[in-house]
C-alpha cells in the first residue's frame, strides 16, 4: 500500500511540474509577444519567469529540496553552476578583450 501511495505521489508531482512548466513558459511568450511593460521590465519579467521555472524543475522533475537527505544534491548542482558560470564568464571577458584589440 505504501508503494502504491509513494508512485500516486510521483505522478502527482511530475503532473504538477508539467503544468507549471507549460504555465510559465506560455506566460514568458505572453509577456515577449504582447508587451504590457517598457523593454527593460518586459526582460525582467522573462528573467524571473526563467528564474521560476528552474526552480520549479528542480523540485518536481529532479526532486531537490532544502531536506537533510537532498542537500549533497543541491549542493552539487550549484557546485557545477558555478563552474559553468566561470567558464562562461572567462569566455566572454576573453572574446571582449581580443574584440577590443580588434577595433
């Protein structure tokens, strides 16, 4: 019985994620194709949808949360933000450089 409780719970969570995802991303079309906002709130309002969004994934799809048993998780994903994050950064102040010595 408690197999069968733990997977309704699963599904559960995968269908409120699906729903979310598409709310958010039907949101994000909305705001970008029927502008309500200067461009510079139109783009903060993408931002934290995006921001929602990841979110949202990480607690229903990858099932990550702020519980003692998930934190190495958490912990891993962030760890690997922050490398890419680096990378990129790098990558955009080295092409920003040679565009600089270019013109």
């Amino acid at each position: 019985m408690s197999q069968d409780n733990d997977r309704r719970h699963e599904i559960r969570s995968y269908l409120i994620g699906f729903a979310g995802a598409i709310a958010l991303t039907g949101a994000a079309f909305a705001v970008v194709r029927w502008p309500i906002a200067p461009t510079n709130i139109t783009f903060a309002m993408v931002l934290a949808l995006a921001l929602a969004q990841i979110i949202l994934q990480f607690r229903c799809f990858l099932h990550i949360s702020f519980k003692r048993s998930s934190r190495d998780d958490l912990q891993l994903i962030l760890f690997s933000t922050l490398v890419i994050a680096l990378m990129v950064g790098g990558t955009l102040v080295i092409l920003m450089n040679l565009r600089d010595r270019m013109m």
